[in-house]
C-alpha cells in the first residue's frame, strides 16, 4: 500500500471519528442571571429558504428550574424529537410564536420579513425580557439589551430551543396548507425547491402561499423554466443570507 493511500486512509479514519458537535448551554443566560436579570429570552426563526409558506419565528423564555432534557439545535433533532421537545419546551417554559406571510416577505424581502416575525414574538411573550438571545447576525427591535449570536441555535439553549418551536409549529402549518392545497406535497417538503414541488408548480401553478419574488416562482409566472443549476444558485443564495 502505498503512503498517500495510508495517509488517506488514516485522514478518513479520522474523520469517522470526529467528535459530535458540543450541545447548546445555558451558560450565557445563566451568566445573566449572576447579574441579577430572570427573563432571558431566545428567538429564532423557520422557513428562510422556501418557496411557500410564511417564516415562522418563536420567543422562548425557559424556566431555569424546569430545562426539558435534549434541547438541541431543530436541524441535529429526528422530527420525533422535535417534537417530543416541543411538548416538554411549552409546558414547562413561556413562550410565543409570530409568523410573516409570503405576501410580507415579498413585500419587505426575506429578511427584513424574518426580522420583524422575530421581534413580533418577542413582544408577543407573557412576560416581559429583559435581554435576548437571537439567532444569527442581526439584532432586533426590541424594548431590551439583544445579542445576535451567530449560530445561536447551536450555542445558545434558549435560542436553541426557540428554534425547535419554530420549526414544529411551521411543520405542522404546512402540513395544514397541504389539506388546503392537494399536489404540491407540502406536507413532506415544507414549501422547499425540491424537484416533487418545482414539478407541481409547473403542472399546478403556485397557489397564493407561494413566494413569488423568490426566483424559481417568479420564472415560472413569467412562463419560463428554470434549470437546476439556477435553482440550486438560488437555494445557495439563500441559505447564505440566512446565516
């Protein structure tokens, strides 16, 4: 065997062996607290990337004496996780959900829509914060100290469980959406460029949850076909002004 085989294979060893990413904590609200602050709040959002149905923000205020076990970033979570957690997270902690439409986020654009549905849920709480946690690079209007924590959902536990409310409460209203609108599948891919749902929206035509300043939309009411390539620079577009 040759050395740059074994050095390969010795590199892919180590990468199957690369330990898990570290759990969110509480260790920044905790630290809060030291100061004498009691509600710290997390927020965060689903649905920057589809091409239907709104974006889905949560504000979650946890109790520090009731934390659910496996609170987790919503995108390291099975969907029975998610939603297990999800239970565990209303029951035990305040929290409110606020949602932009596809006709605000084509209105104001994806992110400022987002930023709003955040801040909105946030006002929305039973209790009022006296600092926040959200998710990603931008901070929000709110009537306290906010942190913008890039990767927040992974960090940060209250974010982090903010984004398992986002996430189960836009699943379960898009699995609605697909009741009301048969054959586009909403209900498997939540609104995402996924080839089932670009094939419905040529066959169907986009219904009035679809976004239709987000490019695949608006080629097709134009009447024209956008390649993959188009669409995967579009869903990369995305999830880079998501970050």
């Amino acid at each position: 065997m040759s050395r740059d085989k074994k050095n390969g294979g010795a590199e892919s060893e180590i990468a199957e062996k690369a330990p898990p990413p570290k759990p969110p904590s509480f260790r920044r609200e905790r630290k809060l607290m030291a100061k004498g602050l009691r509600v710290i709040a997390g927020c965060d959002e689903a649905g920057r990337g589809p091409l239907a149905g709104p974006v889905v923000a949560a504000a979650v205020v946890l109790n520090p004496n009731k934390i659910p076990r496996g609170i987790d970033d919503s995108k390291r979570l099975t969907p029975d996780e998610r939603e297990r957690l999800f239970e565990k997270i209303c029951a035990t902690a305040s929290f409110a959900v606020a949602v932009a439409s596809p006709a605000r986020i084509d209105r104001d654009n994806i992110l400022r829509a987002s930023l709003w549905a955040l801040a909105r849920a946030v006002k929305a709480l039973p209790v009022r914060p006296e600092h926040v946690f959200v998710d990603g690079r931008d901070r929000i209007l709110v009537d306290c100290d906010c942190d913008a924590v890039i990767g927040g959902d992974g960090i940060v536990l209250s974010v982090a469980a903010a984004s398992i409310v986002a996430k189960v409460s836009r699943d379960r209203l898009m699995a609605r959406l697909a009741s009301e609108c048969p054959g586009y599948g909403f209900e498997s891919h939540m609104g995402y460029s996924v080839p089932q749902h670009l094939a419905a929206l040529r066959q169907l035509g986009p219904t009035v949850h679809h976004r239709r300043t987000f490019a695949p939309v608006a080629a097709l009411l134009r009447g024209e076909e956008i390649s993959p390539q188009e669409t995967f620079a579009f869903i990369s577009d995305e999830a880079a002004a998501a970050s």
